[in-house]
C-alpha cells in the first residue's frame, strides 16, 4: 500500500512544481520618451540647411545591459530581472536625443547612430554619458560629457550635462519617465551649442600662395 502513496505524493510534488514555474511573472519592457519640448525652448530660426547625426554613445559597463539597474545603497546596486529596456540603451539614448534636438533646432533632419553610411551629416553629436543612476522613489541623473563637431571644420565644441530629476513616484516607470526628462536638460544644452556654431561665421579663407608678378624690362 505504500508505494502507490508514495507515487501519488510524488506526483503532486511534480505537479506542484511545474505550476510554480509556470506561473513566474513576466518581465515588463520599458522604453524612453522624448521630452515634451516647450515652444518657448525651440529655435527661433530654424535650421533648415543643416543635418545632425547624435552617436555613437558609450555608457558604463554597469548598465550597458537589459535590466534596469538600480542604486539601493552607496555601494551597492540590484539589477531588476523583471524589468527590462526594451531596446539597448545605446540605441534608446541617441533616438530620444535626436527627437529632442529635431523640436529645439527644427533642423531639416535629425538622425542617429548607426545611419546610413551615404548620409553625411553637417553636424555630429557624441556622447559620453558618465553616470546614469536610478535611485528608486528618489531622482535619477544623468551626467554627459558630450562633443559636437560643425561643418566649418574647427575645433569642436565640448561640454558637461549633469541633469538630475526627481522620480515624483516609487514605481519603476517613474525612474524611466526621468530619465526622459533628464535626457531633454542634456538635449536642451546640446541645441545652444549648435545654435551657437550655426551663428558663428567662419573664419577668413587663408590667402593662397603669393604669384610672381611680370619681370622689369
């Protein structure tokens, strides 16, 4: 009599275990929004004549990865299985960028990295992002270090973003609505350097070598 218990309790042992990993939950896919673009901060003068290309984009090894990755200490983060970007930062990043700088420059056209290799851009954004931090029910920030390269072919003009934004909720969504809106302080600073080197005239084509003139009789 007891084997055919015993096969039973095995049976719902099995059972049971099998209903337990089927009922694991389903990660959540996250993605981020460009920032709504007040018309206050759009350019005046559009730039109609000019293309940016934004990328590449490098980001720190930590959350160069699917899940989200979260501070829960000072030395210490969580990497969320159950919550995932949806594409790679390194795509997410330049595409929300572009988007922004397409509503601040109304240039004729925005693109990002990697675009088509025919395609060549006046302007070349590329960024550095330092710090991408996500503190859960906290703030999040952003620090860039960024480089934009201009059609006249001088020095580029460099700078640092350090935008940091309040979650204004304790869910996972919120830390990315954030980050959204962290990613337009750095698009916001990234559009007055442009408007910056579109305003500025090139310089004086230097004069070419001097001709002999006629010989004296």
């Amino acid at each position: 009599m007891r084997r055919p218990l015993l096969g039973i309790a095995t049976s719902l042992i099995v059972a049971g275990l099998l209903v337990g990993c089927g009922s694991s939950p389903e990660p959540r896919f996250y993605t981020l929004s460009a920032g709504g673009i007040p018309a206050s901060d759009r350019s005046e003068k559009a730039l109609a004549e000019y293309t940016v290309a934004v990328g590449p984009v490098t980001l720190p090894e930590m959350v160069d990865r699917p899940q989200l990755v979260v501070r829960v200490g000072a030395n210490q983060v969580e990497l969320l299985d159950q919550h995932r970007w949806a594409e790679p930062l390194k795509s997410e990043i330049p595409r929300v960028v572009a988007e922004n700088l397409a509503q601040l420059l109304s240039a004729r056209q925005v693109v990002t990295y990697p675009h088509n290799a025919s395609f060549t851009a006046e302007y070349r954004v590329f960024l550095d992002i330092q710090h991408f931090d996500s503190a859960p029910g906290q703030a999040v920030t952003i620090d860039t270090l960024w480089t934009v390269r201009s059609p006249s072919g001088g020095e580029p003009k460099t700078g640092r973003s350090v935008a940091r934004e309040s979650t204004n909720g304790d869910g996972y969504d919120a830390i990315v609505a954030a980050h959204g809106r962290a990613l337009a302080t750095v698009s916001r600073e990234i559009a007055e350097s442009i408007r910056s080197a579109a305003s500025t005239p090139a310089g004086p084509t230097p004069p070419g070598p001097t001709q002999p003139g006629p010989a004296s009789p």
